[in-house]
C-alpha cells in the first residue's frame, strides 16, 4: 500500500480541492487547516527536545525540498505547510505532514 510517508514531494504538484484537502485532513491527528495551509503545535518537556524535533523538520525539509513556516518556543514548536507555488495546499503539504508527524511516532 502506498502511503503518504511512502511518497515524495514533487515540483509539479496540483492544487487540490476542497475535498481532497478534508479528506487527507481527517487522516491526520492534530492538524488545522487555515486558509491555504495546514498547521499543527508540537509539545516538548524542554528546549533540547524541542530544538531536536526542529532539527529533524529542516532534515526533512531539506530532503523533500519543501519547506514548512516554523514558530519556535522553549517547549513548542507550531508547524504550517503550504505551497506557495501553487498558491495553495498540494499533496505536498500532507506528504510533509505526515513526516512530520512520524518523526515522534
């Protein structure tokens, strides 16, 4: 089964609809979408836990070359995904998501 943590981003992604936006928001915990993205707020113990879990996000970042808005505190770190390219939310943004959120599973 292809799965979103499965798949990759890609430089040509479409705009998704509505729809197909609620759809792959309901398979994930926690996310909110507002306007043309989706966010989520990561809880920490501390400053090193939060500070690794960025770490790992501009790894991914980096690897999938798409790149999340990061708001950084001492024990929180608040997550949004959109695609500017494509002025809206893509399959990239879940794709990310996702990763995001298998990084502390």
């Amino acid at each position: 089964m292809n799965t979103l943590l499965d798949q990759h981003c890609r430089n040509d992604a479409a705009t998704l609809s509505d729809a197909e936006t609620a759809q792959l928001l309901n398979t994930l915990e926690g996310w909110q979408r507002q306007d043309l993205a989706i966010h989520k707020t990561y809880r920490f113990a501390d400053y090193y836990r939060t500070i690794a879990f960025v770490n790992a996000i501009a790894w991914l970042s980096h690897r999938e070359d798409h790149h999340p808005d990061l708001v950084v505190s001492y024990n929180s770190c608040r997550v949004t995904y959109t695609t500017h390219a494509a002025q809206g939310l893509t399959l990239n943004d879940f794709i990310c998501a996702t990763k995001a959120d298998a990084l502390l599973a």
